[in-house]
C-alpha cells in the first residue's frame, strides 16, 4: 500500500496523546494509595495540555486525507458499521477528556480522578477503533492479525510513558525513575510484538496468484507489461514504489530509534537526572514511530498489485 503521512501522523500523534493521558492517570491512580508522594498540580496540568495539543495536532493532519475536507462531517454518518466513523467519534470524546482533565486540576478539583478515568475509556475505545480500520480487512493479511491491535496499544503507550517520563523530569522529578521504568517495559513489550508481527508477515503468502488476477490458467505465467506505458490510479494509490533494499532499510531503522535508542537513552537519561536526555528518547521514539507506521502501511500487499505493480 502506498503511506499517507497524514494517516502517519496522526495515528502516531494521537497515539502518543493517548498514552500520555493514562500515564497521567495512573500516576494519579497510585496517588491514592500512597505509593509515591504527590507532585505539584502543574505536573498533571502541563501533560493534560501536551496531551490536547498532539492529540488535536492529529486531528488537523487527518485533514489533508480528504478530497473535500469541509465534507468532513459527513465521516460520522456511518458510526453503527464503519471503524472509521467510531474513530471521528472516539477522537473528540478523547480530546473533550484530556482537556476536562487538565481544567479539573488546573481547579484542584476532586472529581479529577473520575474524569481521568473517563479519558482512559475514551483513550482505549479510540485505541480499539484506530487498530480495527486496518485489522478487520481480510484481504489484507498483513493487518488482519490481532498483533495490529496489540502494536497500536503498547507503541501509543510507550510513547506517550517515555513523554511523561520527560515531564517529570522537568516538573516532578521524584515521578521520574517509576515512570522511566513503564515507558522502559512498554518499549521492550512493543518492540517484541513488532518484531513479532514483522515474523507473521515474512511467513505470509498471497492467496491470489498471477494466475487469479489475470484470469488465465495456465501453469507458467510471467507477467511482462501491466498493459499500460503511464501512470494509473492503482499504481498510485496501492503501490508504495519503493525497492526492497529500501524496505529493509526503513525496517532496520525504525527498529533502533523506536525501541532500542530510546530504551538506552531513558536508562541513561534517568541514571544521570537529565532532561535533555530523556526529552531526547522521546523526539528519537516519535521520529522512530513515524518511520514504523510508514512501514505498517507499506508492507501490506494490495492483491491488485499482482497485476498492476508488475513488470520486467
């Protein structure tokens, strides 16, 4: 499939939003019952408000998607069968969420555990529907694996853990070393289930052949033209155009900054109290994170391309 930065952005945006907000919760959470002491309220603001920014700087992205974006309200129309109508929902209550959030401490209100447990649900729900736009397309084997969804929890999260790590540093650094040690696990639960879905996928063989997509039978078919000399709406729209060393490549790439760099970056970060360090494991993940999605998207094989994507 060809990557659209704008989907990229704003699952990786949305996601790392997402996360934040549950680490803000359950840093809340532990609160309660005594476990770690009480940071000042701006910890709670300032990540509420990070959490609103890249969420709604998602939203924005989500725009350039559209072939006539001020048709845009439209996307809701089929919430009872569409993913993708559940999402244009999801995102709003999310934002609506995270932003009552920040309002309600910002206030020192006692509700605020209440509401953040709201955002947590509205969080999941729109991690849950984000992952089913791609999983629930069988013909697209790639995606169509419980892994998609377990990929788009634990990098949201691990994201968006490793932000707050970086907050807490800067305004609650006695936060730092706990939540230094999730975002840590969640990078290495992430990075297995990747890696995982990384091995599914090599082991994957298309159901349709050569044979299928052409109509003709016979046992030994090599396709030579795709019948046309200039460019086509399939070529553009389900074919990256990318060689395989460059697959590789971009592979290898996200593997390191996504999880390794920023796992050694937060272990080092937190042992020395730096907040450029651990600032940095976050740009390194997020910038890693864009790199992995514009993979998920690319290596899903369109069956269409059996047929149009080939040539001598």
């Amino acid at each position: 499939m060809k990557p659209a930065f704008s989907v990229v952005f704003l699952t990786t945006l949305s996601g790392a939003a997402q996360g934040l907000l549950i680490a803000l919760f359950c840093v809340e959470a532990t609160l309660h019952f005594g476990i770690v002491a009480a940071p000042s309220q701006m910890f709670f603001v300032v990540g509420a408000s990070v959490s609103v920014v890249l969420g709604v700087l998602g939203l924005v992205a989500s725009f350039f998607h559209l072939g006539h974006p001020e048709r845009a309200w439209r996307a809701i129309a089929m919430w009872r069968t569409s993913w993708l109508s559940r999402e244009c929902l999801c995102l709003p209550a999310f934002l609506a969420c995270a932003f009552a959030y920040g309002v309600a401490h910002w206030f020192a209100s006692p509700w605020s555990l209440a509401i953040g447990a709201l955002g947590v649900v509205a969080s999941g729900a729109l991690f849950v529907c984000t992952a089913m736009i791609y999983a629930c397309l069988r013909f697209l084997q790639e995606w169509a694996t419980p892994l998609t969804m377990v990929n788009f929890v634990l990098l949201g999260c691990a994201s968006g853990f490793t932000l707050a790590t970086a907050c807490a540093a800067w305004l609650a650094p006695m936060l730092t070393s706990g939540l230094a040690t999730c975002a840590c696990l969640l990078t290495l639960a992430g990075c297995v289930s990747r890696v995982a879905s990384l091995v599914r996928n090599a082991r994957l063989r298309p159901k349709s052949t050569v044979q299928s997509a052409t109509g003709i039978k016979g046992t030994n078919v090599v396709q030579k033209s795709r019948g046309f000399t200039a460019g086509a709406f399939n070529l553009r729209e389900f074919f990256h155009g990318k060689t395989p060393e460059a697959l590789r490549r971009i592979k290898w790439t996200f593997l390191a900054c996504a999880f390794g760099v920023p796992f050694v970056l937060m272990v080092t970060g937190t042992g020395v109290s730096s907040i450029g360090l651990l600032c940095a494991a976050f740009v390194t993940q997020y910038a890693g994170l864009v790199a992995e999605r514009w993979f998920f998207f690319a290596e899903a094989r369109h069956p269409q391309n059996l047929y149009y994507a080939r040539a001598s």
